[in-house]
C-alpha cells in the first residue's frame, strides 16, 4: 500500500499545541495563503489564452466548455470552500525553516500518510498530490489534459483539483504536496501518522522541552531530532537525534 512521506514546518504557538493536542490538521481557504495568486487564477483568462493557441478539434473541445452556462462561476464558488494543507517532500530546505518556522525557532513534523487516509474520509478528503510550478501551468493543462474528459463534471472536478495544486516558478523552492478537503477547516488525523518531531538550529531548550512532554503526555510515538549545521558544507542542514 502507498504511502506520503511529507513536512510541516510550524512555528511554536498556541496553535501547534493544539494541534498536538487534539490530533488534528487545518485546511485553509484560499485567502488566508501567503501568496494572493494561490488558488485564485483566473480561469476563464487561462482558457481564453489557451484557446487562442489552439486549433482543430482542441479548439472546438475548449469552446465547449468555454460556452458553458454559469459552468466557471459555480466552479469558482465551489473553490472558496475547499481548504488545502500544505506540506513540503524535503525537511532540511533553510528557507521553509526560515519562512516558515519561526527562523529556526520552530519545528519540522514528519507525518506518513496511509493510502488509506484518503479512501477512509471520502467526501471530505478530496485528493493528495505535488504542487505544479511554472509561469503559466493552467493554460498548460487546458492545453494537454483537459480534451481528456467527455463530460463537464469530470471536467470540472479536474479543474478545480489543478487550480488548487499550481503555483509561480518562485515558489518552487518549497517543494510542496497539498492534501485537499471540502469543506475548509480542521480535520482529525490519527496520531500514528505523525513519526517524528525535528527542532530548528534556534530551537530555545524551554521549548523543545514543553513540545516534547506535550508529545509524550498526549501518546504520540515519535522520535525527536535536531537540525544543526552539516560538518561537510557551509550553509547545509543536518538533523541528528536527540
């Protein structure tokens, strides 16, 4: 059976313990990610551009679906009520500890993901899968995969799938994987998916103490580590266990 190995950097808060505590993830809307294009390209723009490159039978499928009554407007209302929740495939990038826990100060979760995950919460869990990164990846995929699909729900479940898993170039750094829900906010995970907990190179004492015995009273099972400067190199990461 399948299974997603993948990060979660977060800062130490009240929202972390909480998490921990009740074993639990959140799925965001749209407009509270931290880049203002995530999930809110416009799509309509996208097909016009790739319709306008596009001739013979491409053409003629994409002014279908273009011509569609209310057909984008009732996708786009459909998209501000999924959630998405980040992760990223690599734990040792300086930038996601940078960016986003805490400079450093904060933690790494290493969470492993059973196929089962998914099939177990259909009609809540809607998918898992990497993130696209590139200038115009939308008008891409009008133009190599949506001629794929016959009718207009497969159509639109595809669409608004690749709408929520396509970002700039810039971000490509992050090397994200998104777990998507329908509806937004938080979503119970079981606590065995979570396999271990890696302090930042300025993780305070105080603090990995208060997480870690937070971890341990709540009955987690997961090793401990700890991000330090890599012997070999001068800016690379190493987590050595604690």
């Amino acid at each position: 059976m399948q299974a997603y190995t993948l990060y979660k950097f977060r800062p130490i808060t009240k929202y972390l313990f909480e998490s921990l505590v009740n074993s639990e993830l959140y799925f965001a809307p749209p407009e509270l990610l931290n880049d203002p294009f995530d999930c809110q390209v416009d799509m309509v723009k996208a097909l016009d551009v790739a319709m306008s490159q596009a001739t013979g039978r491409l053409r003629a499928r994409l002014e279908a679906f273009r011509s569609r009554d209310g057909f984008f407007e009732d996708l786009q209302k459909k998209l501000e009520g999924i959630g998405v929740c980040a992760f990223s495939s690599k734990s040792g990038n300086t930038l996601m500890w940078s960016h986003y826990a805490d400079s450093h100060e904060g933690v790494c979760l290493k969470y492993v993901f059973p196929e089962s995950f998914i099939w177990e919460n259909v009609g809540r869990i809607l998918g898992i899968g990497p993130v696209t990164y590139g200038s115009r990846p939308l008008v891409r995929w009008f133009t190599n995969e949506a001629t794929g699909y016959e009718d207009f729900e497969a159509f639109g479940q595809a669409l608004v799938k690749t709408v929520w898993t396509i970002k700039d170039m810039p971000w490509r750094y992050e090397k994200e994987w998104r777990i998507l829900r329908d509806p937004v906010g938080l979503h119970p995970v079981d606590k065995g998916y979570l396999k271990q907990i890696c302090f930042g190179l300025k993780t305070t004492d105080a603090d990995m103490k208060l997480v870690r015995t937070l971890a341990l009273d709540c009955g987690y099972k997961v090793s401990f580590r700890r991000m330090v400067r890599h012997r070999k190199s001068d800016f690379a990461l190493a987590a050595v266990p604690l």
